[in-house]
C-alpha cells in the first residue's frame, strides 16, 4: 500500500503570514507585488508536490520502500519552465525514472504555457493587438514576452474558426449590402504577390451592421476602388499589417482579417447605424 508520508508545514502559519505582510507593506513597490511574487513560489511547491504524488503512484512505493509492486526506480529530477497565468515558473523539478517510463499528465510533455495564457494571446490577437504587442502588453502583467511567432502560431487554433466563419448560415437581414475589396501581401514561391481580399458588408432593418465574409478569389487580384463606409475596416486591417511586410501564407492572412472582422461586428453589435435604418 502506498502511504506517500511526508512532514509538511503550512505555508499559511500566522508567523508566515505576519512576516510577509511586514514585508510587503513596508515595500518601496505595491505591496501586492511581492505578496504574488511569493504565491507564485506556492504554486510552484503545490505543483512539485502534486507531481511526487504522480509519480509514486506511477513506480508504486514510496522513497527507499521495498515492494514487488515497483516497476522502475528513481533517477533524480530535470527542470522545465512554464508559463502560468501567475507568471513564468521557473526551474520546476519533474522526477523522472531510470526507464524513463514516468510521462506526467498533469504538464503535457511539450508544453510551455498554461492553457489560458493562450487563450489569452488568443483574444488578445482577436480585439486587434498586434503580433508584437502583444508581448510588450504580457511582460508586464505576467513577466513573458511571447515572440511575434509565437503569438501567430497560437492564432493558428483560429484556423477552424474561420473555416467557420466562411461556412455559417446566413439570414436574409440585410437592407443594404456594400462590396468592396482591399490588397494583401502574401508570400508565394518565388516572392510576394499581391492578393485582393472581396469584402462584403451588410446593414439590417434595425440598424445593425456587419462583416459578413471575405473571399480572396485568384481571379480578383487586381485593385479596386474602395467605398467610404467599409474604408474604416481596410485602415484597421493595414495598420495591424503595416510591419509585417508580407503574410507568410493565405492562412495567415485570413486569420488576421478574420480578427479585425471579428473585433467590429463585436463593436457594432449594440451600436447600429441609425443613418441607415428604414426609420430614418
């Protein structure tokens, strides 16, 4: 039977706590700041521990304990970083056996980041912040500084999401429909090639207004004029492409259409245009 006995003391005592908040109000920096600095040294006690947990479980005995249930036996710990909504965990020790049979569930085995901090560069990308804001946003609120790469190959997970943004089912709302196109960058063997992006805008009965869809037809890719009521939209898309030269693929640059698209139709949700309602 696996007892998994060890001491432990409570990170919470009243000495513990007396001390650190000492510490923390007669700090020249807010106060809160060390109080998380030290509870993200907690959450990284709270994980190691939950991972000796696993991991006795896994070879079947405690440390030095004998038995014909172990299937390995130990061989010390490596170290890995993640990235946690706590900020960056440095150092966090993974047993590991002489077999190396031991595979944690509990931090995946090329994982790098809490799922949420993803979800956060996610949403981030979503409301319109550029690939190289957003580490200049996240360095100081979590201490990480995700590269302009890391934040694109995170916004791939929106690939399906504009896949089904293209397919849904369409309401036949619209009172006025605008058409219109703007001109992308996107890198084809052997060099960049200039791509038109046929945007469609809709405005309903009530006021409501909407990107509807995009398309980037070959056949289409040559300049068009643009109108003034979706000219607003083609700003936006330039100003997040402006530094990135040339998309490295179509898929790219749907993703960063599909994200301005999607941040104005949030914003116009509860705003409709009443210059163009039947009312008017």
């Amino acid at each position: 039977m696996i007892r998994f006995e060890r001491e432990k003391q409570n990170p919470f005592s009243d000495d513990y706590l007396l001390d650190l908040l000492e510490s923390a109000v007669s700090s020249d920096d807010d106060p809160l700041d060390l109080v998380f600095d030290e509870f993200r040294g907690s959450v990284k006690a709270l994980i190691e521990e939950l991972l000796r947990v696993e991991f006795n479980l896994h070879i079947g005995c405690d440390p030095y304990e004998r038995t014909e249930a172990r299937n390995d036996s130990r061989n010390g710990f490596y170290e890995r970083d993640i990235e946690t909504v706590f900020g960056v965990i440095e150092g966090l020790r993974v047993p590991r056996t002489r077999k190396n049979s031991f595979k944690t569930k509990l931090i995946g085995r090329y994982k790098r980041r809490q799922k949420q901090v993803g979800e956060v560069i996610k949403e981030m990308f979503l409301r319109g912040v550029s690939t190289r804001r957003v580490g200049m946003i996240l360095t100081p609120l979590l201490g990480i500084e995700p590269s302009a790469t890391t934040v694109s190959n995170t916004a791939k997970v929106l690939d399906a999401v504009v896949k089904g943004y293209h397919t849904r089912e369409l309401s036949d709302e619209y009172i006025y429909l605008i058409l219109d196109g703007v001109t992308m960058k996107v890198k084809e063997a052997p060099h960049a090639v200039r791509k038109m992006v046929l945007c469609a805008y809709g405005i309903t009965a009530d006021g409501r207004r909407e990107m509807i869809d995009f398309l980037m037809p070959r056949e289409h890719w040559k300049k068009v004029r643009t109108t003034n009521l979706i000219e607003r939209i083609f700003r936006e898309v330039r100003r997040r492409t402006n530094l990135m030269g040339a998309f490295a693929n179509k898929e790219s640059c749907e993703r960063i259409i599909f994200s301005v698209f999607n941040s104005f139709n949030d914003r116009w949700q509860h705003h409709p245009f009443h210059n163009f309602t039947q009312n008017s």
